[in-house]
C-alpha cells in the first residue's frame, strides 16, 4: 500500500497541469514555429520554438531536465526554481508543440525572484530563454545555448520591494518594463542596508500601463560590482503589438464584418506563407469553406489584412471557380435586361464571374426574396457581398489585383 501511495504521489507531481485552458481563435496570437535553437543543459538538449522572432522553451522540458516547476492551480501563478542536485540524465517526452496556437499567459511566472511573461500554446506554458539568464549563464555557440548554473546575486528586486540578502550594503539600479503600445523603461535607484528589505511606493504614472517586469541593471558593494545590459528575454514587440491589437476592439470593427484577432492572424499568416504576389498593392482572397473575403494590402510576403467580408459564393451546382485570376473589369449594376440589378460590380475572370452586391429587383430599390442571405454558397458562381461591402471593393481596388479563390 505504501508504495502504491508513492507512485500515485510521484504521478501527480509528474501530471500537474503548467498550461491554461486551451486557446480559442478570439485571442490567441499566432502559431509556435520550429527554432534551429537547442537548448543544453547538462549534455541534455531540448528543443525551442520560435514566437515572431525570438526563443521559447517550454516549461515541461525544463522539468524534465530537473528544474523546479510548480503550478498552482488556484491562482495560475508559475513558479521556476533550480535543483540542488539536478539530473544528468533524462528521457524527453514525445510532444511536439509545433504550429501550436498560443496566447500571452495572463497570471505571473517568476524564475526565482524575476517576474517574466510567458505564453500558453494548446498543451504547455513557454518562457522566453533569456529568462532563464536569472538562473543560469547562458553560453551561446552558433545554434546551441547551454545553461550554465552561476552563483545568485543575493538582491531581488519586484514592482513592490527590494531586498538585500547580503551583509554588506549595496546600491542598486532598476528597470521597471511596462507595455502600453510600445514599452517604456522605468529607472529607479535605491541604497539598501544589509539585510534590508523595503517597500517601493505605487507608481501611479504608469498605473493604466500593463506590467511586465522589473530588472536589476547595476548593484555595487563590498565585493560586488554588478552590471547587466540584457533584458532577460522581455523585448518581444512583435508579440506585444498582437497583444495590443487583440484588445482593440475600434480597430479590429473597421476591419468590416465581425472579426477577432484569432482569425486576422491566421488569414495573414496563410495569405503570407502562400508566396501569393499582386500587380497591385492589393489582394484579395475569398475562401468558400468560410464564405469570407479577405482584402489585404502590402506585398509578397508581407501582407496585412484591412478589410474581411461575409460573403456568398457558388451553389454546389454553380460552384465559383478556384485558383487565381485578376480583377478585369468593372460596372456599376447589371442584369436589368433579366428582371434584377447587382450593383458594385467588379469582375475576375472577364465580366463571366464578378464580385458584386446582394440581387435587388430591376429598379435598385428591394431586395429580391431569398438573394440577400451571405454566409452560405447561393450564388450561380458570383461572390455575393452586402451593398456597403461591395461598394467599398468597387471603389477602392484597383484592375490587375490578385484574386485568390480556394
């Protein structure tokens, strides 16, 4: 019974969750990619991944090498600490995180004393590297960063206070790193006491800002002259521009039809990956598992989405063709001579098959019954859009645009 009572106990330890509910499309951030980065600890090697540029590694593998990580499910507050006698030897897990969708971790992560962001992709919590430079030296080496231990400083410093664990005096330098549409670096200077701990007021002037850590830049004293330029893995702006996109909700509304984070970067992610070029500044794709458009301006490679559209496309008997074509010509209505009017008309293969509006009747004035709907194919092959959708196409996109159907 005792050792059943230990395997259970070994097991909860092995299986305490380090990620948070799994990400959904209205706020993750983008995709983990691969990194030709490793690792090393210990002729150990595990893999990073890549987040709009800079290294990630996850908090699993670190324990898996013999690090300390401990989760606390009420408050969702990470804690990473080292071990006294770490592992020489491990057997890595098969999870690959890669294309993963991640979101910022929203609770605090800390590596001992320093208070880091991380990212919670679909089954683990991922910390930058240079996060881990609070523990260890890192040595890098072409693609390899190995982790060596180094002796603590002995000074921690939070948002709320500072602390002197030495005998000795010191005279300390702080950053305090708050984002707010671009990261401002807060300098402050204290002179502690041996053994002192004091409590740092509230900074108001930075009160609507979110916090993201606090360094320490500069410590002298008896023995001790300190000084650290690195940020410790903080400066992702890449990251933190999606972050603050996703919270703009004016921005993302005057993209057009309702639309969240999730899905702009996953259009801009594949629209980018696709190598897809345009005559123009503009392309546009309309996807008919979706029924959306997707308007976008840039270049190859670097396309940014500023309009997305509800639309209808071909019927399963009348499917709209796929592939690409350009934008030809355009009218400003046809099909009277039938019986209705489509209004905004811009065509992609001739003027056989054109974006243009919901069908009205003859004179322009009432929808026609049954051909307003968007979302579900209706059309005989045409991709239907709203009135003011169609207008703003027909007005503001160019002949020779890119027209990416699939």
């Amino acid at each position: 019974m005792k050792k059943l009572l230990t395997i259970l106990f070994l097991f909860c330890l092995i299986a305490v969750p380090i990620t948070a509910t799994e990400p959904t499309s209205s706020h993750y951030l983008g995709q983990l990619e691969a990194s030709n980065i490793t690792l090393d600890f210990n002729d150990i090697h595990i893999e990073t991944y890549d987040v709009l540029g800079s290294k990630y590694v996850p908090l699993f593998r670190l324990r898996e090498i013999g690090l300390n990580v401990h989760y606390d499910s009420q408050t969702g507050i990470i804690k990473v600490t080292s071990n006294e006698f770490p592992t020489t030897q491990a057997t890595l897990s098969d999870v690959p995180l890669i294309h993963q969708y991640y979101s910022l971790y929203e609770h605090d992560i800390w590596i001992n004393n320093f208070k880091t962001h991380g990212i919670d992709s679909q089954d683990n919590v991922l910390i930058p590297i240079g996060a881990l430079r609070e523990l260890y030296h890192i040595e890098i080496n072409g693609t390899s960063y190995k982790m060596i231990p180094k002796e603590p400083l002995h000074i921690s410093a939070t948002l709320d206070q500072i602390t002197n664990d030495l005998p000795t005096p010191v005279s300390l330098s702080v950053v305090d790193l708050y984002w707010d549409n671009g990261f401002t670096y807060q300098p402050s200077h204290y002179d502690l006491k041996p053994l002192e701990t004091i409590t740092r007021p509230a900074n108001t002037l930075h009160a609507s800002k979110k916090y993201l850590s606090t360094v320490i830049t500069k410590a002298e004293g008896y023995e001790l002259n300190y000084t650290n330029e690195n940020m410790f893995g903080q400066i992702n702006t890449r990251l933190f521009e999606r972050y603050s996109l996703a919270q703009n909700t004016d921005y993302l509304a005057s993209l057009g039809d309702p639309i969240d984070i999730g899905t702009l970067i996953w259009a801009e992610d594949t629209i980018n990956q696709s190598g897809l070029s345009s005559k123009t500044p503009y392309l546009i794709w309309t996807n008919t598992a979706r029924q959306r458009t997707y308007i976008f301006e840039g270049s190859k490679g670097n396309w940014k989405l500023i309009k997305h559209f509800l639309c209808s496309t071909g019927k399963s008997h009348s499917p709209t063709p796929k592939g690409t074509f350009e934008l030809t010509y355009k009218v400003p209505y046809f099909g009277v001579e039938k019986g209705y009017r489509c209004k905004n008309a811009f065509g992609f293969i001739g003027t056989t098959y054109l974006y243009h509006s919901v069908m009205f009747d003859k004179s322009g004035t009432y929808l026609l019954k049954g051909k307003g709907e968007l979302g579900t194919p209706a059309s005989a092959g045409c991709i239907r859009l709203s009135v003011e959708n169609s207008e703003w196409l027909y007005n503001n996109m160019i002949s020779g645009t890119r027209v990416f159907i699939d």
